[in-house]
C-alpha cells in the first residue's frame, strides 16, 4: 500500500508541478522521491524511487510523461529522469552534456516543448525533448530557477541573486529583466504568456512577456518568500508556491491573495462566509471579533482556569496549529482549559473544518507559510 503522510512531515521540496489530469492535485519532487499531494493536507508517495529529486517538470503534450534529475541517496548524480506512468518507474532518458549531470533546475519552453533547459555548471539545452544535450555557457551568478518563453522557443529566464536576466539566444548571452537588482528567487511563464517573478523586499510580479510595465500582485509575505512556483494549465489564475519553510501556498486570483494550499478546496466565498456565521455564534464571545482574541490587549492574561481565549489571527499562535488539530480541538475542546468547550454535538465535523478555513483566512502568507510542525522555523 502506498505511502501516505502529512505534507509538513515533507522534507525538502526541491520542485512542483500541477497533475495535468486533476488540477486540484500536485507533484512534489522532494529529497526522497515523488509524492502526489491532495487538499486535506496528505501526500501519497509514488513508486518505489527514494531519489533526491532536484527538478521536476511534467510533459506538456502527454500526462503521464514526467521528467526529472538529480542524484540517489548513496551518491552520483541521475541524468535526466523520464516516466511514462505517472512517476510509477523511472528511467534514464539521457546523461546530459558532459554527464550524468544534476539539474538544480530545468524548464520546458512552452514556445516549443521540444526545447528543455536545465542548469548543472552552467546552462544546458536540448532541443528534442531531452534526448540529447548541449552546453550553451555561464548563467547568471547564483541562478536559482529557469523558465522558457511562451511566445520565442529561444527566449529564457533565469532568476538569480543578482536579479532577474533575460536571454533571446537561447542563453548564450543575458541582460537584467528588471530594473532594481534584487535577489529573485522563481522565474515561471504562464501558458498565456505571463511572466511572474518573485523579487525580495518587493513581492510577486507580473506582466505580459510582451509588456514592459510590470505590476506588483502582492507584497505583504512579512520576512518568508516563496522559491518554486507551479501555474495551473488550465488556470492560469491559479498558482502554487512553495515557501522557504517547505510549506504550499495557493492563490486562486493570480497571485493577489493566497491561501493555505491544505484546505484550499474549503476557501470558497460560499464556505467561509458560512463559516464566519459559524464562528460568531460560537466562538466570537471568547476569541474576539476577527479572531483577535479576549484580551488583545494582554496577550498573556490569565484567569482562574489559565490563559485566557487567545487570538486566532495572525498575532498569536493559532498558525502553530495543523488544521486537524484545529477542527479536534473545536470538535473535542481542549484539556488544559475547561472554558474551550467541545462543540461536537452542536456543529458537524464539516462545519469545524469550514471554520477553520475561515480562521485561516484571517492570516497572512507568513502564518500560512509557517502553519503546523512548520511553525519552529518561524521562531525568531
């Protein structure tokens, strides 16, 4: 039977892509082998492979053709991965110019999938489908992702510590893709021909490949960042990140908003304005309005029973929480204070986990990025 854990018991997410057949579902290339997550929040492993799988990409032409490199656990590097079953088997499609190479990273021109980039001492380019490589030249210092254009097979991206740059021949030579020079941790292109960065102390940024003006879609990520991003083909709206915590982030409207990707499906206009319902009949008397607390004043006033209801915002540690521990906790009420009550026979076990999404749509993307057995990570 398939292996199947907690997404935050996931160590090291090295890449990510949207299953092409269910949209909802993602790939994780982690630092033991592929894993197919789902919204609760669990994540299936597939196959037997215990690879360090260091990118990822799914073909863009047949679903169940996936790529990947990297190296085994015992050492060496892998080539360049191809599955023909969803990630079932693997086996080596090429070695790579000069290989068997480690691509820390790899992206499939959406201008023409035949064209693969991948980045192992330089970039590398293949131009039938990673078949057979070659070497182009340098990248910029410290690059940290690729991305092929939608609209010129031989346009690329590369975000880097120096910035985001930009090739048009096929990345023999490159120049600054945006202005300032910050450290720009993803570079990815939408199939409809948007270019999204992430540039740190600014936030997500966007614009047409065809544009030069681009647009800040949002910048409240406080002091986390997200460094892998996945676009949905069949929404381009709908975009995937993963935080340097290791934690998933979903945006639903292009990166303006995010929400927890574990529990997504529940962050629905129609299920969280139910759930606000919820929460101010039973817990605003306690928790506050908003989630602010019963106190807001004195986060660490106590009465006879203990600490008294805390926030549920982002000002307490209500993102220390997993979302099962939050709806138990509803459910059950809490054994270290009898004022938390159990609910359990008044509302459902939906309704908990429903007022749970709205919880956490009262947090920002730093208490989502830090959610759950991630939360230590945060603690400075």
């Amino acid at each position: 039977m398939a292996e199947t854990i907690p997404m935050d018991q996931i160590s090291h997410i090295h890449d990510l892509a949207v299953d092409p057949d269910h949209p909802s579902q993602l790939f994780l290339a982690t630092h033991n082998g592929l894993f197919l997550t789902a919204p609760d929040g669990t994540a299936t492993r597939i196959g037997d492979s215990r690879d360090d799988f260091m990118s990822f990409a799914t073909d863009m032409e047949n679903a169940a053709i996936l790529y990947a490199s990297g190296h085994p656990p015992g050492g060496g590097n892998l080539g360049i991965l191809a599955s023909r079953d969803r990630g079932a088997t693997w086996q080596q499609a090429a070695a790579g110019a000069g290989g068997p190479v480690d691509f820390h990273a790899m992206a499939v021109s959406r201008a023409d999938p035949k064209v693969v980039y991948g980045m192992h001492e330089g970039l590398q380019v293949s131009q039938d489908g990673g078949q057979s490589w070659r070497k182009v030249g340098p990248l910029p210092k410290e690059t940290f992702s690729l991305a092929g254009s939608a609209l010129d097979r031989d346009t690329v991206y590369a975000a880097a510590m120096g910035g985001l740059f930009l090739s048009r021949d096929g990345g023999k030579n490159w120049s600054a893709a945006f202005m300032d020079q910050h450290p720009v941790t993803l570079v990815e292109v939408s199939a409809d021909g948007k270019l999204f960065a992430f540039l740190y102390g600014v936030g997500l940024v966007v614009r047409d490949e065809t544009a030069a003006k681009w647009e800040v879609r949002s910048g409240n990520f406080g002091d986390r960042y997200p460094v892998k991003i996945a676009i949905d083909p069949t929404d381009p709206d709908r975009l995937h990140v993963v935080a340097d915590t290791g934690a998933i982030v979903t945006s639903k409207d292009g990166g303006r908003s995010w929400v927890s990707y574990m529990g997504h499906d529940r962050e629905t206009p129609e299920l969280v304005a139910g759930a606000r319902k919820t929460y101010e009949e039973y817990c605003q008397a306690c928790h506050g309005k908003n989630g602010v607390g019963e106190r807001p004043e004195d986060m660490s006033a106590q009465d006879e029973y203990g600490f008294v209801a805390p926030a549920l915002d982002n000002s307490a540690h209500g993102w220390h929480h997993a979302d099962g521990n939050l709806a138990h906790t509803i459910l059950n009420g809490s054994p270290r204070n009898p004022r938390m009550l159990a609910f359990k026979d008044i509302i459902s076990e939906e309704e908990a986990k429903n007022t749970v999404a709205y919880i956490k749509s009262l947090w920002s993307f730093r208490s989502l990025a830090c959610q759950g057995a991630l939360h230590m990570k945060c603690m400075h």
